[in-house]
C-alpha cells in the first residue's frame, strides 16, 4: 500500500515509526523521477523551420555591423626587424644582434593613411614566441619582484621612446593589479641584465618596479604565440599623410628562433580593436541557419509529417501511463 504521511515496520517485539513529510516525500519523487516542471516546447517542423529562420535574419545584420565597426579602427602595421639590420648582417641576423659593439638604433618612417583620433595606441607585436612555455613562465621570482632582497633564492631564474613634439601617455598602461600586488612600490632594479643573456631594454634603477610599467606588460604573460604588448597611447589626432618618425632601439633577438617584430599604431571604438573574426562568424552562423531553414522547409514539403492517430496523443499517453501506475501501487 502506498503511504504518504508514514510507515510502520516490527522488528522482534518492538515497533518503529518512521514519519515523512508529505510535501517533502512529493518532491523528492518527482525530483528522481525527473517529473519536476520544465520547459517542453514542442518541436514542430514549421516551428523548428521558424527559429533557424529568425536566427539567420538576427545574426546577419549583427555580423554586418561587427564587421563595418571593425573597418572603421585604422591600424598600421611596421614590421622593423629586418629593415633595422644593415645590410652587411642581412645574412647573419643573429651575429647583428649579439655583438654588442654594434649600434642597434633605427629609424622608421610611418606614413598615416587615414585620419586617426586619439587616443592612439602604440603596441608592439612579436610573432613566434611562446611566452606561455613552462619554462619561461618558471623563470622569475614572484616574491623578489614584490619584495625585494628580502627573497635571494633566484634558482628558478636559470637559464625608447622619441616624441618629438607628439603628446603621449605612458602611464596605466599594465593592469591596476599587477602594479598594486606583484610589484613592490619600495623595490628597485639591481643587478638587471648583468649576465650573458641580454635582451630588450634597459630599466632606471632610481624608479621602483611598480612604477616601471614597461617591464609590468612585458611580464603579463601572453597566451598566444602571436600578441601584442601596449607601449603607450598618443593622445592627440593625427592626420591622413602625415609622417611619424619612431626612433626604436633593436635589441631583442628574435632571429634566433624565427620571430617577427612590428610596431602597430590603431585606434580603438565600442567593439575595441580591429578584428574581423566576430564580424564573419555572425555572418556565417547566419547564413548557415538561413541554408538549414530552407532545406529543412523543402524536406518538409516534399515529405510532410503524417498527423498521428489521436489516440495515442501525449495526454492520452500520460493519463493511461498513470493509471498503469495506479494498479502497480495497489
């Protein structure tokens, strides 16, 4: 018999009453039973028909503004790495850059295409490297960075800017966190590119790290073999054909592994940086939906779906279920 509000069981001479809550009891049964209220639309073709449909027509335009929002950032890109080489070390890239008797300084000439209103962006993009290697991420100590030569232990260590008359702003260009928590305000650059490895710039030893926002971004680790690190931001317009003068000084050696070096000058709007990808995945997902819609419509024209026999329509199928039930319980 089905109990409800409790049970009786007899063991020996005792007698044990066990007590259930009937509102409790009821819910946990339909919870196992998977009866619990719940969303079931029913998926009629025409419906289904209907929802790829209106998904096509919704992704569509989405995509198109991605992409329109997209083409208005102006970017350039300047690949310096090969053009800052003399010609003589063309064939020898790798020598270039190790002999330090050699001067690395190189000019570029940046022609502005389109108009760009500030802010600008300066970035600077290395391809081929894999900041994200288990070793590298290995090599450097987290607590020394913070506090300073209160942490000696550095065994996991192993192994310039010209503006000229261009307003720009190289501050709170690393992350609040990074300079707050993960670089001491009280810690300063000692015993920096002393060894044989020597790469990339120099740093004050007067400024303490968590003011030092070029090594801050450098050392944000990037999850891509291709990224880019932001440099500084030009806060005044530049206008179409107008010619920037960068001064660079190439000291970081890429040659050795294949690496690419650029320097990219964009403007930013409300979907952020150039990208394409957004825009064309919209638009794919779109028309992909838009393709099923019609082929699912031809399928059903041309073998519609028989009406079932109503006997057997889902609530008449539930009330016999239930009844079944019934006679199993009694």
């Amino acid at each position: 018999m089905e109990m409800e509000a409790g049970s009786t069981s007899s063991s020996g001479g005792g007698t044990q009453t066990h007590s259930y809550s009937p509102l409790r009891s009821k819910a946990f049964y339909k919870f196992t039973q998977q009866n619990l209220p719940a969303c079931k639309p029913n998926l009629t073709p025409t419906r289904v028909i209907a929802i790829f449909l209106l998904a096509g027509v919704v992704f569509i335009p989405v995509g198109l503004i991605c992409l329109r929002a997209s083409e208005s950032v102006v970017e350039i890109l300047d690949r310096y790495d090969i053009e800052c080489v003399p010609e003589s070390y063309r064939n020898n890239k790798v020598a270039y850059i190790k002999d330090s008797s050699i001067s690395k300084n190189c000019k570029r000439l940046i022609k502005i295409q389109k108009h760009m209103k500030a802010p600008i962006y300066v970035y600077y993009e290395l391809d081929n490297y894999y900041q994200n290697h288990r070793r590298y991420i290995k090599s450097r100590s987290d607590k020394q960075l913070l506090h300073g030569l209160e942490y000696k232990d550095t065994s996991s260590c192993r192994p310039e800017e010209y503006n000229n008359e261009i307003r720009i702003n190289r501050r709170n260009i690393a992350w609040k966190s990074d300079r707050e928590h993960k670089f001491g305000r009280n810690v300063y650059p000692f015993n920096f590119q002393n060894g044989s490895l020597i790469g990339g710039g120099n740093l004050d030893p007067d400024v303490p790290l968590s003011e030092q926002e070029d090594l801050i971004v450098w050392m944000r680790t990037a999850a891509l073999p291709k990224f880019r690190k932001l440099y500084c931001v030009i806060e005044e317009d530049l206008q179409a054909d107008e010619i920037i003068e960068v001064h660079l000084v190439n000291n970081y050696n890429t040659y050795s592994f294949g690496g690419k070096k650029k320097l990219v000058l964009t403007t930013k709007n409300w979907l952020g940086a150039k990208n394409d990808f957004l825009g064309i995945a919209y638009m794919a997902t779109g028309g992909f939906c838009i393709f099923l819609s019609i082929l699912f419509a031809l399928i059903h024209v041309k073998n519609p779906r028989p009406h079932g026999d109503p006997t057997y329509s889902y609530g008449n199928r539930k009330s016999t279920t239930a009844f079944v039930l019934h006679q199993i319980v009694w």
